[in-house]
C-alpha cells in the first residue's frame, strides 16, 4: 500500500515537474487580470451608465454575460462577478485544465512517450490516478493564486471583498476546471487520442455554459439547467451568495467518476 | 521425470501459443508460437512490418491479443501486465523519450517507479555504451538517444529484456560492447529477445534465431542448426579436365559449371558428398565459401515468396 502511493507520488511529481512553467505562468497571468479588473473599479464605482445600458439590451444577451442573469455593478462583488466570474475566468480555467488535461495521458501517448512510463511496474490505472492528482493540485495552484491576487488587490483597490466570498468565488472557478480537465484526462485515457479529449471537453465547457445561459430565457433549455456544471458552480454568483455545497460536490463527484471511468477503459484497450 | 518437465517449463521465460493480432481487416500477427528459455538470447528476423514490433507489444500487455495466448514468466501478459513488467526490460523500436530530461533524470525516475531506489549501475553502464547522460534528451542524436533508451531498458538488471531493434543507429563498437553486456547478463541467467531486419545484427549475440514474414512464423532454430543448412559457393581445379556430369549424382549439389579443368558449384548443406567425389580426381586448388546466413534465408525461404 505505502509503495503504492510512493510510486502514485513518483507519477504525479515527474508530471507536476513538467508542468511547472506553465503553471507559473497561467498562476500569474489570473493574478494580473484580477489586478486589472479590480484597478478599473474605482472608475466604474458609483457611474451608473453602464448598468443602464445593459438594463436595455435583451434579456438573451444579458444571460449570456451574467451567470445568473443579474447585473449589479453598484458593489464589488457584483462587478468583479461579472467580469471574471461571468464568463472569460471560468473559461480561461478550462482552456488552461483541459490542456493539462489532454496532455497528461493521450498527449503523452500520441508523441510515443507513455510506453517508457508503461513498461515499469505500475498498473495504468495507477498511472492515471497519480496524473489525476497533479491536474488537481495544477488547478487548485491557479485558483489560490486567483484567490490571493482577488484578496490582495481588493484591498489594494477598496473593493473589500470578504475572505468567505473570495474563498467561494475561487472555489467555483477551480472545481469548473478540474471538471473540464478531467474530461479531457478521462477522453484522452480512454481513447489515446488529444484532439478529441481537447475537443469533447471544450464543448461540455461550452455546453455547460450555454445551457446555464439559454435556461434563462428559454423555457425548453430550462430543466436542463441543473445539469450544467457551470450553473451549479457559477449559477448563483458564488463571489455574492457563496458557493452551493451539493452542486460544487456534485460536480467533483461526476469528476472522480470520470477519472475512474477512464481508468477502467484505459486498463483495458491497446496503446496507440 | 514431473520434476525434469517442471524444470523445462520454468526455465520457459517468454511462451507464446497461436498468438494472434488483428487490426480490424489488417492479420498483423498469425498464429504466432514463440518461446525464450532463460540463458538465452533469441534473435527474431524479418523485414519490417512483418509483425516484430506487434510481437514485443503483445508480450508487454501494451496490445490485447485477438487469440491465442501469450505468457511471460509464467504469467499472462495481457492481465498481470504489473508482474510481467517488474521482471522485464523493454526498449521501444521507436524510442521517445522525455525530450527535457537527461537520460539521468528519466534513469531516476525509472529507478524510482520501478521501487529500485537509487541505481548505482547507469554510470557504469553509461561508460561502457559511451552515453550521454546529463543532456536534455531532445539535444542528443539518434544513435545516443538509442543509447539512453538502452540504459533505461537495462535497469535494475531484469530477467527478460525485450528489444526492438536494440542496435539501429549505434556504431560498431557500441554495438559489439552492447553483445558483451547482453552476454553477461544472459550467462547470469537472463532472457533476452532482441528483434531486427538485419541477421548480421544478430549473428554474433543469438543462440536462436526465429523469422517472421507477413505476421507468420517461418522457422526457429539454433544458429548452429542454421549454419548445417546454410550454402557453400565451391570453386576446385583439377589437374585435368574431368567428365561433364561427373558430379551430377552428388546430394545436395546446385548450380554446377564445369569448364574445363574448373568446377564451380553451390553446395547445400555439408560439403562431405562432394570432397568424396572429389576424391576420385587429381585437384589442384579448393576454395569453399560459406554463404552467409542471409543468403541461406533467401535460398531456403525465397522460393515460398514466389509462390
């Protein structure tokens, strides 16, 4: 058992290892567009201007820039849901969890480097769970950073955002990318192929994000709503209402399945 | 005599029985029955695409097989996978390894995956095969990329080595040093199957040869064997020129020319038939040359290919 979880250690730091710079990088690059984002709002605190416009435009388009269909822009909160939490931090989380994701098995594969990993003692489902495990600290790296950066320039910037509602907001964003990363990890383990782990997982992203928006104004969409991970994450502006217990742990539930379900396919195909 | 017949099957490190691979329409593999006996190293033949590299993943579980069964060690190769890998080392045919890495750093991992601790022996081992092992692997060359994949593949001294065209891309030297190591290795009781498109790669380090074309087996023998049926290119000179087809009754003779005074002829097999009628005739000169083991391949397996 322990040697079990030395070598799980050994896959996920040889991974963690590779992915260093990109980490680095994508942790940095939350960072500063949360300082952006919260330098702007003492020029948009207290201009109403841009709320009146968006009160004007139809409901459609409103749910497409809004999670949860709402725009406050009189409080922090309000204003950096939208900006970051509305659509460009969920997404920019998923193309950052989905190329780790993708490349953590299938990318690997399809450039014939797996077989080295493959040909010592270690089952594949062994293989996938340690690289599992480094998408997942890869992810909850980035949404700590998010979180600092969130806390650090909110006061910089006198937005006094609550450490519960930032916890809560970077909370969402990163279980949101894991999700879409394991999407990917999982297609990618199951078929060897990148491209369709990138591919599928990008349109569950985007599906996800599109029912949660069209559940809003189209009544036929509307039960497919709970479905979305995105609204179970995102759905209910988790920066001002904090973030929902069942859904954020239903998604991780859906996630581990995923990762398991491919592990069992993995197991059991050829290699590439 | 049960413990005699156990003994056999123990020492049978590699058992393949009607091993077949299909790839939807494409027979990649055919009804493939191969064995390795532990202390020695089996060299399997054939051109490229005849299924070798097929062969060498099915024994490492990386391809399920469509039929027949493949055991290594005793155990199921496709199901025990984590058994059979513990005990074996593997070289890729195509090796690709972590292009950032030094073959150091990847030996490490390995070392660690493989639970062997730190490896004292790839220094040693890097010495003797001349490989680089603290450049990123992406700036080697082939032939030291090669190497590298050797040094992984050696590590922690397993009892079955499974290669894919160990020696492509290595010079000479290399090479031979490499047929020392396996030789050492194999005389400490190792199995090692080491496939190629080239005999003369094997020639010096096989005990066995096994040839495969078009996913078939075409024939496992001793090399010792091989050489009883390989050809020899005769040329003698007599004092005077004998009969026409004074040698036309010899066994086993081919191609025969006689003018004159010469004789030139092929001989298959030994050459005893032919010195015995010799014998009856004054010669002068006698020149007898082994074909090589190449040649004996194409003249005992080429008549199938037109067929």
């Amino acid at each position: 058992m322990t040697a079990m979880i030395a070598t799980r250690g050994e896959i996920t730091w040889q991974m963690l290892r590779g992915g260093r710079r990109a980490l680095m990088a994508w942790a940095a690059a939350f960072a500063a567009l949360v300082a952006l984002y919260a330098a702007i709002w003492p020029s948009i605190h207290g201009n109403t201007q841009w709320q009146d416009l968006f009160n004007t435009l139809p409901q459609t388009y409103r749910a497409l820039f809004t999670a949860g269909g709402q725009l406050d822009l009189s409080t922090p909160a309000g204003y950096l849901g939208i900006e970051l939490m509305g659509f460009l931090g969920p997404a920019l989380m998923a193309v950052y969890a989905i190329g780790v994701g993708a490349a953590a098995i299938a990318g690997e594969e399809s450039r014939g480097e797996l077989e080295v990993t493959l040909s010592v003692p270690v089952a594949r489902g062994q293989v996938l769970a340690g690289r599992a495990a480094a998408l997942l600290i890869d992810i909850t790296a980035v949404t700590v950073a998010t979180g600092l950066a969130m806390w650090v320039f909110s006061l910089a910037f006198g937005m006094h955002l609550g450490v519960a509602a930032i916890a809560s907001a970077a909370a969402a964003l990163g279980i949101f990318g894991f999700f879409t990363g394991t999407v990917a990890l999982a297609v990618g383990a199951a078929t060897g192929s990148a491209a369709l782990a990138r591919g599928l997982a990008a349109l569950i992203a985007v599906a996800s994000y599109l029912i949660n928006a069209l559940a809003q104004v189209t009544s036929a969409v509307k039960p497919a709503r709970p479905l979305s991970p995105f609204y179970l994450l995102l759905g209910n502006e988790p920066l001002q209402h904090g973030l929902r217990a069942v859904g954020a742990l239903s998604v991780l539930a859906v996630a581990l399945a995923l990762v398991v379900g491919g592990g069992i396919v993995f197991a059991r195909r050829d290699l590439a | 005599m049960e413990a005699v017949r156990e003994m056999a099957e123990s020492a049978l490190v590699v058992r393949t029985e009607s091993l077949t691979k299909r790839y939807g329409r494409l027979l990649a593999l055919d009804r493939l029955t191969l064995e390795v006996r532990a202390g020695e190293v089996l060299g399997f033949l054939g051109p490229n695409g005849a299924g070798k590299t097929t062969t060498l993943r099915l024994l490492m579980g990386f391809l399920r097989p469509t039929a027949g069964s493949v055991r290594v060690h005793g155990l199921d190769a496709w199901r025990d996978r984590v058994g059979v890998h513990a005990r074996t080392g593997y070289l890729a045919g195509d090796v690709r390894l972590w292009p950032r890495l030094t073959a150091r750093e990847a030996a490490g991992h390995l070392a660690r995956l493989r639970g062997l601790g730190h490896d004292p022996e790839i220094t040693d081992l890097a010495k003797r095969l001349d490989a680089e092992l603290d450049r990123p692997v992406r700036e080697l060359s082939r032939g030291n990329r090669q190497k590298a994949g050797l040094l992984l593949a050696l590590l922690g001294e397993p009892d079955l080595l499974l290669l894919d065209e160990p020696t492509s891309g290595l010079d000479p030297l290399i090479q031979q040093e490499f047929h020392h190591l396996l030789r050492e290795r194999v005389e400490a009781g190792a199995a090692v199957l080491l496939s190629s498109h080239v005999l003369s790669e094997v020639e010096h380090v096989a005990d066995r040869v096994a040839i495969i074309r078009a996913g078939r087996l075409l024939i496992a023998e001793s090399l010792a064997t091989l050489r009883e049926k390989a050809r020899h290119t005769v040329e003698v000179r007599f004092a005077s020129a004998p009969p026409p087809d004074a040698f036309a009754g010899v066994p086993g003779i081919r191609d025969v020319r006689l003018e004159g005074p010469v004789l030139r002829c092929t001989m298959q097999g030994v050459v005893d038939p032919l010195v015995k009628t010799l014998g009856r005739y004054t010669v002068t000169d006698l020149n007898s040359r082994e074909a090589d083991l190449e040649e004996t391949f194409l003249a005992l397996y080429g008549e199938g290919d037109r067929s």
